[in-house]
C-alpha cells in the first residue's frame, strides 16, 4: 500500500494537479481494453480446446454393441435340481472333523 502511494505523489509532482484526472482516466480505460482483450483471447483458447476435446473424444470412443435382453433362461440353468428339504446343500454340510 505505501509503495501505491509512493507512486501517486511522483505522478503527482511530475504531471501535475490539473493532469492527473485526465491521465488516471486514460490509463484506466487502457487496462480496460487490456483485461478484454485477454478476456477475449481466453475465451478463443476455451472454445478450441473444447472443439479438440470433442472431436478426440468422439474419435477414441469405442462401439459398443448394443445389449440383447435375454428372457430365456439357458437350457443348462434348466437342468440344475435345487436340493429338497431333507437333503442338504451345499453351504449346509456338516463338518465331521
């Protein structure tokens, strides 16, 4: 903050009382036209790295099939007997050991 008016006294004494206003004004309009310009050159940048982004994006996906819903269950799921109730299956046998 001291160095910001360290600088306003300079201007101050180099151009004087009557053309500060005119030269703060000046300058302030350049570092408007300045921070658009770059506003504008980002937003290019933005534009065509997302263009790339999507054009690589549609290059590198891979087909995929599309999915065949299957109603039918299999013949050998058919053929599987499910255990009755005084048999045993396989996660209920016994230990002997």
């Amino acid at each position: 903050m001291q160095e910001l008016i360290l600088v306003f006294v300079v201007a101050l004494f180099v151009f004087g009382p009557k053309k500060l206003p005119e030269l703060s004004r000046a300058l302030g309009r350049g570092v408007r036209e300045m921070k658009r310009a770059l506003r504008g050159v980002k937003d290019s940048f933005d534009e065509a790295e997302s263009r790339i982004e999507e054009s690589v994006s549609l290059e590198t996906r891979p087909e995929v099939p599309e999915k065949e819903e299957k109603t039918e269950v299999p013949e050998p799921m058919k053929q599987v007997e499910k255990p009755g109730p005084d048999e045993e299956g396989p996660e209920e046998k016994k230990d002997d050991g």
